[in-house]
C-alpha cells in the first residue's frame, strides 16, 4: 500500500510540475532542408547621472546631466522638468524671492537621447543646463526642481 502511495504521488509531482510550452515543431519526412528561426531579445538599459544639490550662488551656474546604457532604436530616454514659476526662497526670511530660469539648446523642458550606447558617463551622451536667477541678498536660498526620467517608444 505505501508504495502504491509513493507511486501516486510521485505521478502527481510529475503531472502539476511547470513545462516549458515551445512553438510547434515541423516533421521533415523527406530529404531535403528546412529553416530554423533563431530569436533573442534584449531590453534597453540605461543609468541616468543628475546631482542631487547645486550650488546656485552664483547668478549663473550650470547643472551637468549624464546618461549612459544601451538603449533600443524605438526608444528614447527623455529628462523633462517643470520650471515655470520656479523660485529660489531664502529660508531665514520666506518672504524674499528670486525667479530661476532654466536653459539649454533644443526643447526648453525636455532632454532626449536616442542614441545612447556606451557603458560609461562620457560628454557625448551628457546635456548642461545653464541655471539663472535674480540677485539675491545675504541668507540662505534653496528651491527644489523636479524632475521626471521616462523611457519612451519613438518611430523609426
């Protein structure tokens, strides 16, 4: 009886245990040849570079954003920001405000890269956003600019 116990569960191990479903095989019963498609995918990958504080004491500074991965021909990494009405509030009196404004070559709010295939942070894949904003007087200033990454299908 135990065996025959043993025996059933074993059948039922074999029966509930995970197969692999492949794509319907061709029978060749003559000589001759037949093809074999071959398919591999690979997403894109990528690693986006932006500091986390700049010093924007100056009236002019410049904030450096790097990307590096491998990203597929129908995709592009975009980095976009919402800078309207961004500005620098100093933090002893909120009262006292300075207007930022935000620039670069190309889309005003947007950086794209569609064509990103290196393994490291190089100048080619990086874009420099020149960071202005009204004098301002003694105190300490901050603002915070939010920013959004997203990986987007693009036609080719």
């Amino acid at each position: 009886m135990k065996k025959l116990f043993t025996i059933l569960c074993a059948a039922a191990l074999l029966l509930a245990a995970p197969m692999t479903v492949f794509a319907e095989d061709v029978e060749v019963h003559e000589p001759g040849t037949t093809n074999v498609q071959l398919t591999a995918s690979a997403t894109s990958t990528y690693s986006v570079k932006i500091p986390q504080v700049v010093d924007v004491t100056a009236l002019s500074t410049t904030l450096t954003v790097y990307a590096k991965g491998d990203i597929a021909a129908n995709e592009q990494l975009s980095i976009s920001y919402n800078g309207a009405g961004l500005q620098l509030v100093d933090q002893t009196n909120g009262s006292n405000k300075a207007n930022i404004d935000l620039s670069f070559a190309g889309d005003a709010a947007l950086l794209n890269w569609d064509d990103i295939d290196d393994p490291e942070y190089i100048n080619n894949d990086s874009m420099v956003v020149t960071i202005t904003h009204a004098a301002i007087s003694s105190g300490v200033w901050s603002a915070t600019l939010p920013i959004v990454i997203a990986l987007n299908t693009i036609t080719v």
